[in-house]
C-alpha cells in the first residue's frame, strides 16, 4: 500500500494535466458567457429546476450570473498559471458546484465529472512545478509528487468509463437505434450529414462506443498499446466533439492522457528543461490514514452510485429513477406529452393551467419526460395559485415514449402532486409502471397483438 499511494515520481504529468484542466476550465467560464448558454440556461428563465434540496442556490439577479462565469474563467487561468492554486481552485470548485446543483435544464454527466475532477484537484500537489506558487515560494518546488497524485483519477476515470460501457449493453444500442436516433437530429451537417445517416456508421458507433469505453483505459496503462489507445482517443474524441458539439469534454478526456503516459516522454515532449525525477523515495505521511480513508470511501461511493438505481422499482428506462450520477452518457432518446390542470378546493373547478408561459423553450424540450422535474413544476404551481389566493390541487397528463416508440401514460392523472413529497431514496409511486413491452420493436409488437 505504502509502495503503490506513497513512493515519489516525477511531476511532468500532473503539472501538464494542471495547465490543460485550467485552460479548459477557463473556457468553459469565458466560453458559457459568449456562446448565450448563461443568458439561456441562468437568466432569461423565470426560474431553474434545481436539484432538490437545494432550492435555496439560485441565480443572481439582472446581469450577475455573467460576472459569476467571469469570475470562473479567472479561476481557470490562475488555476492553468498555478497562482494561489489551491485557493482558485477551491473557489472554481465551489462555484462550478453552484452551477451544476441550481439547474438541471442543462444536466450532463460531462458536468457532473468536472465537479468531480475540480474537487479532486483541489487536494492535488499539481502547482509544484511550473507555476507562479513555485516560483514566488521557492520551498514548495519540487520534481516529484506521491503516486496517489495519478492513482486516484486513473481509478476515477477507470469507473467513468467502465460504467459508460456497461450501460451501453441493452438491445436498442446493440441493434444501432439509438446511434441512429442521434444521427437523424444531425442530417443537416454540412458536408458530413449524409455520412452520419449511413446504417454501417450507427453499427459501427455503437460497437465502437462500447469498446472504446471498456479497454481505453487499460490500453492506455499497457505500454504496448499506450500509443495505440492514445491515437484512438484522439480519434474518438474528436469525432464527438464535431458530431456532437458537447463543449470542453472530449479535449478533458484527450487530456486525460497526460496521466499515462511515461515522464520521459512528457518531458521530452513538452518540457524539456525540466529535470527528471530519478529518485525512489517512499514518504509516508502523518495524513495517511485519513487519506487512505477518505479516498477509500470516496471511491466505494464512485463504485456504488451508479448501482442505485437496480433498488429501485421498475425499469431506469422508464422512470429515470437513478438515470443521474451514474455515467449513462447519451443512452436513450425521450419524447413527452404534458398537460397541467387546476382544481380549486373550494368550488371543484377544474381548468387548464398554461405551464409552457412558465418556461424557456429549453426548458419545456427537458422537463417533459423527467418525474423530477414535473413534480417541481407542479409545486412552483401550486405556489403561483395560493399567490393569487386560491388553494387548488395540481395533476398532470402526461405521456411519453423512448426511442421514438409509442407513447404511454407516464404519470398517475388521479395524484396531486403538489401534495405528495418527493422520494429521494424509493421510488414514486405516482410513476406509472412501464407498460409491457414499452422497449419491443414494432415488428414485435405487431406478432404480439396477431398471436392474441
């Protein structure tokens, strides 16, 4: 244990790995500012679907959220500069945690492992070389850095993708259509559109995707297929990024590489007069325990999460119910149909409540198909009607289908769901059950309704 968490090696990996996450952090503060996602996602909504429990985490008023994303991408320079490095980077940390937690509008799992990555870094010993911090206080410069340094986010990049995969393994991606799905949003790409529609490519895209998720992590920790696993990153991962435009993620993930590869390499690559760390020191520190607890129960929570959403009742497809926090990236498409209706307690007066006045068109695309977010709305309703001075009851109609199948009943009609709490830790029992063979193929369901 000592050997593996303990024994010094050379810095050039972490350091460089600290320069790229700033760079791309920073970006991502500066770039949300100028590609309008701050002005559609944090201002022009009346109100964000938070993650509940958190209600009390909202945007700031008028302007202030382009100043926060500002603020943020200072952060990522000194963060990639490696000025004040723990502080900027707690504060990146912070910030970016506000951001992911008071708004799911925009929920990817891509935000879920920056908060991630940020948070680890914050505890990572990255600004010991090459940074202003070295530079202004010489007795933190140092060659070498302990192996928990990279062992800890190789294991957490390890389950990112290990989960990726595993989730991947369910008939509509075997059989290509859900990667046909997808191609079809992108047919009016110049140049590449026709390409994106051909049959072979949504197989090829599924298999690949499977693959690439379970093995690039191994094969980027074998030095006989380092190099191969490195060009096959590069490929992957640029291919997402003009496919699917998914923003600073797949240059983090080509980044990632920095991890791997030998110190000799790095530094003959990209820092050639730094010297290289030859020493075979293992220092134990007066932290350890709490170290190797701490990490311990991190990971376990990394490995467990994921799971969660087996103890649950009914199908993930379905009710969501786990679909978050578990690294099911880009698995299903959904589509929904919503109607919110009133009934005053007093006079039983039943109307139709006009919801879509409520929201951005970004948020009606989301909130269609998600429990979560139906139940928010419904109390955000039944607060506007006691505003206006009326106690009412508040149901919904709502259908919806996966995969471009047919639609289905999804919530329970007979529920007031302004007056049920939400569940964070069992299922929702105003979610209808999936219905039978909600997932079949239509071909199937056809034999079905001919053998009956």
């Amino acid at each position: 244990m000592d050997r593996l968490l303990f024994k010094q090696v050379d810095s050039v990996g972490l350091v460089l790995w600290r320069i790229a996450f700033g760079l791309l952090i920073a970006t991502e503060g500066f770039g949300a500012i100028a590609t309008g996602w701050v002005k559609r996602v944090m201002i022009e909504p009346q109100f964000t679907f938070n993650f509940i429990g958190f209600e009390f985490l909202q945007p700031l008023p008028g302007n202030g959220m382009y100043f926060y994303f500002a603020l943020m991408g200072v952060f990522g320079l000194l963060v990639m500069v490696g000025y004040k490095y723990r502080f900027s980077m707690l504060m990146y940390a912070l910030m970016w945690s506000g951001v992911y937690l008071m708004q799911k509008t925009s929920y990817n799992n891509h935000y879920y492992l920056m908060m991630l990555l940020c948070w680890l870094m914050v505890l990572l010993p990255a600004n010991r070389y090459a940074s202003l911090d070295s530079k202004l206080n010489p007795e933190i410069k140092s060659l070498s850095v302990p192996r928990w340094a990279y062992v800890i986010p190789i294991a957490l990049i390890w389950i990112v993708y290990t989960y990726a995969s595993i989730a991947k393994i369910y008939p509509d991606w075997l059989d290509g259509t859900t990667t046909r799905l997808f191609m079809q949003a992108k047919q009016n790409y110049k140049v590449i559109g026709p390409l994106l529609q051909k049959e072979w490519l949504h197989h090829a895209m599924a298999y690949v995707g499977i693959f690439f998720d379970l093995l690039i992590v191994p094969m980027l920790l074998w030095k006989r297929t380092r190099m191969l696993g490195f060009v096959l990153s590069l490929v992957f991962h640029l291919f997402n990024s003009v496919v699917f435009r998914i923003g600073i993620f797949p240059y983090m993930s080509i980044a990632f590489s920095f991890f791997f590869f030998s110190s000799e390499t790095l530094i003959k690559r990209f820092m050639p007069k730094k010297p290289l760390y030859q020493g075979f020191e293992i220092k134990v520190p007066s932290y350890k325990p709490l170290l190797v607890w701490g990490f311990g129960i991190f990971m376990l929570v990394m490995v467990a999460l994921p799971l969660r959403h087996w103890f649950f009742q009914d199908h993930v497809l379905w009710n969501e119910e786990g679909h978050r926090l578990a690294w099911r990236m880009m698995l299903r498409t959904r589509n929904g149909q919503l109607i919110y209706y009133v009934i005053d307690k007093e006079s039983g007066q039943r109307t139709v409540f006009q919801h879509e006045e409520l929201l951005t068109k970004k948020q009606r695309r989301s909130m269609r198909t998600k429990p979560d977010m139906i139940w928010q709305l419904a109390q955000r309703i039944h607060e506007i009607e006691l505003q206006g001075g009326r106690d009412v009851e508040v149901k919904v109609i709502s259908r919806v289908k996966v995969n471009d199948r047919k639609y289905y009943d999804f919530i329970d009609p007979e529920i007031d769901l302004a007056a049920v709490p939400w569940e964070h830790f069992s299922h929702s029992d105003w979610v209808l059950p999936s219905p039978e063979g909600f997932m079949d193929r239509p071909e199937k369901r056809e034999s079905k309704k001919g053998s009956e």
